[in-house]
C-alpha cells in the first residue's frame, strides 16, 4: 500500500511537471524520459549507473546476462546511428534491460520476489527520472522568475571574502587540467552517488531485502526540495550575474558588470535584477554541494578507498561550484545545512523519531531559514562587518554539522561487549 500510494504521487508529480514544460513550449520529464527509449539519451553513464543500482537484487549470472544484453543492444543502436548519421550516444540498452526486468517481475514473478524486483526496478528509474525532473524544474524557475537576488547574496558574500572570486582565479591558473578534471567531477556527480549505493545494497541480493536507509532516499529528497527552495530565492550565480568576456555563458549582456573572476564586486545596495528567461535560478542553496556532501557522509562507513573518494569527490565539487562561477560561497554553506537536516530527518524517520531527532531536525531547519533571511535582509550589516558575520556563518554550519555527528553516533548500535568469562566447572570428586 505504501509504494503503491507513493507511486502514485510521484505519477501525478510528473504529470504536473509535464503539463507545466508543456505550457512554455518543452517537453516535460515523461516524453524526456520516454524518447530515451529510442533515441539518444542525454546521459548515457547515469542510465548505466541506474541500471547497476537495479542489478543488487540478481544473482551475478543474471547480472552478467543483463550487461551483456545491454551493450549488445547498444551496438546495435551504435551501427544503426552511424549508418544514418545521427547523434551518438550509447544507453539506450540500459534503460531497455530496465524495463525488461520490469516486464518480467510483473510476468515471470510472484510473491516476495517480484516485489524485490519491482523495488530494483523503480531504484534504478527513479535515478533517471530524477534528473528529467530537475531539468523540468530549472525550466520552470528561469519562467516564472524573471528577477534575481543575486546582489543580495554577493553583497552578503563579502563576509567570506568573496570565495568564488578566489576560486576562479585558482582555477584559470591551474589551466585546462585542472578545469578538466573538476568539470568531469561535476558532471558525473550521478555515477559516484551510485558507486557508494553499490556498497550500501551490496548484500540485497542475499538478505532478499532492501536497508531502511540509503544514499539514494537523501538524493532523491534534495532533489524535490531544493527545487522549491529555488523558486523561493531565485539566484543565478557570479558566471551570469557578474560575466566576463572570457566564458561564454549566453547571459554576458544581462549582467550588472564584467567583474568575474578578477575583480570583487563592489558595495552598493543590492536590489532585484532582471535576468533572461533560459537560465535557471539553481544556486541557492547549492544542489550539487548538498549532494556531494551526502555522498561524503554516506561513504564514511565504506573501505579506506570509498572514504578516500568521497572526500575528494566533495572537496572537487566545491572547488568547481565556486571556481566555474557556478556559486557563491553563502550558497555553499546554505547547501550544507540543508543536506545535514535532510540526512537527519530521513535517518530519523528510518530508525523512528525521538526528541534527539526532532530537536536535530528542527535546529537545522531554523539555521537554514536564518542563512536565507540573512542574505536576504542583512547582506549590507555582513559586507560592512565580515569579520563578525563572517565566522558566524561558518560556525552556525559548524554547529549543524556537530550536532548531526554527535546525534548520529549515539544512534548506533553500541559495540558488543564480551561477556565475562565464566569459570569453567570442575570435576566433582568421587
């Protein structure tokens, strides 16, 4: 009952979505996703990504099958594509074996195991069907909201000192390496989400059972409410609010000035800006921050080498969220705030609440909500003071972030303790 009403939500979510890109002349995260079925994909790795989550409930013979129907589908599609030369792109034979194991749970299965398999097969397209619905919602942000507030959070950014104007000039010195590599990290944020997922179901298929909790119920939360935080604070970021000349961003005739990377934005009183109807309000708070941050926090429990990458898959994300220009530095912590209460929550819910829980939840929730008024109202009072608001901002996410490690750490099961050894009895004499 419980999956079916969730189903049935998230349909009407999407049919929502639809009629909503349909309205301003786009299609919507249905056709998106259902024109993938057939012609190239967007993303070939994340439908790949997605069908490996969906493979943790098969046995490794099944798997081996299901990987190599989905690369010879894809050669097929490859040949018939090049012989007509189309656009190039490899994944529909994973979205193909997807939906072939849909088929046959509903036709081949019965009881506990085609539910198994259904829950495998809804993991794996909810991954794809996320990221059709992100992009129906920066369609819908980039309409409906013609302003921006994006001198509020620069102006209150000096308090930081102006991290993304830093981090660019980082960037452009490291040169064409470094832009590349943090560039294929941002882009392939998906397939290191789903590489932590792996580990975390790796033993589904044994215990015939999902866990309570995992990476991809706090990806896919972030997803749906980060989107609404959007529509709240609409914000596009310095590459577009403060272009220069040297990227090509398609929005350089709409910004205030020619500043970024090299030259801080000056002190005025900030004010709505108008801005064009194509590029998304997605900064605040940061989406990619908030995810790559939880997949740093799901990792901490994996071998030494998934510690490792989730660390630097973090540490790069930043560098490349600020260094491209894509974020400001108050967007960054406001991102981190809001997946630490997010993780809290759904830890919570997974465990049952508790006045821990909810006293963990609702604090980050209000410090949230203060980063956001706080941009919002007093970014003048936090330029002119930075020394002062400065570390504020960074200890009132510190606070957050303490606060989860240590609620977190009482939540889990207390080690074993040995028993005492008991004297062995000895013989009775005769």
């Amino acid at each position: 009952m419980l999956w079916t009403a969730a189903g049935a939500v998230a349909l009407a979510f999407l049919i929502a979505l639809e009629i909503a890109a349909r309205h301003y002349g786009h299609r919507g995260p249905i056709t998106n996703q259902a024109r993938e079925v057939i012609f190239a994909p967007k993303s070939g790795p994340l439908l790949y990504a997605s069908m490996a989550l969906m493979t943790v409930v098969l046995t490794w013979r099944q798997r081996f099958i299901a990987i190599g129907a989905a690369i010879g589908i894809d050669i097929a599609f490859f040949l018939v594509r090049w012989a007509i030369d189309a656009k190039m792109m490899f994944g529909n034979g994973a979205l193909w074996v997807i939906l072939g194991c849909a088929v046959i749970a509903v036709t081949r299965r019965t009881g506990q195991e085609r539910v198994l398999l259904l829950k495998a097969v809804g993991l794996g397209l909810l991954l794809v069907t996320g990221r059709k619905t992100g992009d129906a919602w920066l369609l819908i942000t980039s309409k409906t909201r013609p302003t921006v507030l994006d001198l509020y959070v620069a102006t209150a950014d000096h308090a930081l000192g102006n991290p993304s104007w830093v981090a660019g000039r980082i960037v452009e010195a490291t040169g064409s390496i470094g832009a590349h590599v943090l560039d294929w990290v941002y882009i392939q944020l998906a397939v290191a989400a789903v590489t932590v997922t792996l580990y975390q179901l790796r033993h589904v298929a044994a215990e015939r059972r999902f866990p309570r909790h995992h990476l991809v119920r706090t990806f896919l939360v972030i997803g749906l409410l980060g989107p609404g935080i959007y529509m709240i604070f609409p914000v596009v970021g310095p590459i577009f609010a403060y272009g220069t000349g040297a990227f090509d961003t398609g929005g350089e005739h709409w910004a205030v000035a020619n500043l970024w990377p090299h030259t801080p934005p000056p002190l005025g009183i900030p004010h709505p800006i108008p801005y064009d109807e194509i590029t998304p309000r997605n900064c605040m708070p940061s989406l990619h921050t908030a995810w790559a941050t939880a997949i740093f926090i799901h990792s901490r429990k994996g071998p030494r080498i998934l510690r490792f990458a989730g660390a630097f898959w973090l540490i790069a994300t930043l560098g490349a969220t600020l260094g491209f220009g894509y974020h400001y530095g108050a967007d960054i912590l406001a991102g981190v705030v809001f997946t630490v209460t997010i993780e809290a929550a759904l830890r919570s819910q997974a465990r049952g609440w508790d006045r821990s829980g909810i006293q963990l939840v609702a604090y980050g929730a209000t410090v949230f909500a203060a980063l956001l008024v706080s941009y919002r109202y007093l970014p003048m009072e936090m330029a002119e003071h930075p020394w002062v608001f400065g570390p504020l901002l960074v200890l009132a996410m510190a606070s957050v972030v303490y606060g989860f490690v240590r609620t977190t750490k009482v939540w889990e099961p207390e080690a074993a303790v040995p028993a005492a050894r008991q004297p062995e009895p000895q013989p009775e004499l005769v």
